[in-house]
C-alpha cells in the first residue's frame, strides 16, 4: 500500500497490521523490511500522539447532590 498523507486513527491501525504481516514475512527483502519498520515506527508514534491528546479531552458527565450534572476530567484511574 502506497503512503498516503492525513490518514484516520483506524488507517493507520490496519497499515500498521500490514507492515507487521510484510516484515514476518519470509518473503521480505531486508532494506524493504527496515523501510516498513520506519513507516511503522512512524505510524505508531503518530497514533501514540492521537491517542495521548484525545486522553485529555474525554470528558465524564457527573451527577451531583441535587441531581444537576456537569462535566468533570475524566479520572481513568478509578475506571482501571
């Protein structure tokens, strides 16, 4: 698969899935191999980044003590 520019999240998940295919292989030639493993490496950093910046967006809705809710951090320690 061709490189393309402004991948989704879920692109570069399954890239990803086909890189690790293509370097199992027996069939890959060794300077093909490292240039998937720096795509690769590439693609996971990028989704690595993706990941950590949506971390602190996700929001929880919290209910109150006088049944008003708001939005509070979420706090994925307790949900762990």
């Amino acid at each position: 698969m061709p490189r393309k520019k402004n991948l989704s999240f879920e692109e570069k998940i399954t890239r990803l899935a086909e890189i690790i295919e293509e370097v199992d292989s027996d069939q890959t030639p060794l300077d093909n191999a490292l240039t998937l493993y720096k795509e690769g490496l590439e693609l996971a950093t990028s989704c690595g980044q993706f990941l950590t910046e949506y971390e602190t967006q996700v929001q929880s809705l919290q209910k109150a003590a006088d049944n008003t809710f708001s939005l509070q951090p979420f706090d994925h320690s307790n949900n762990m």
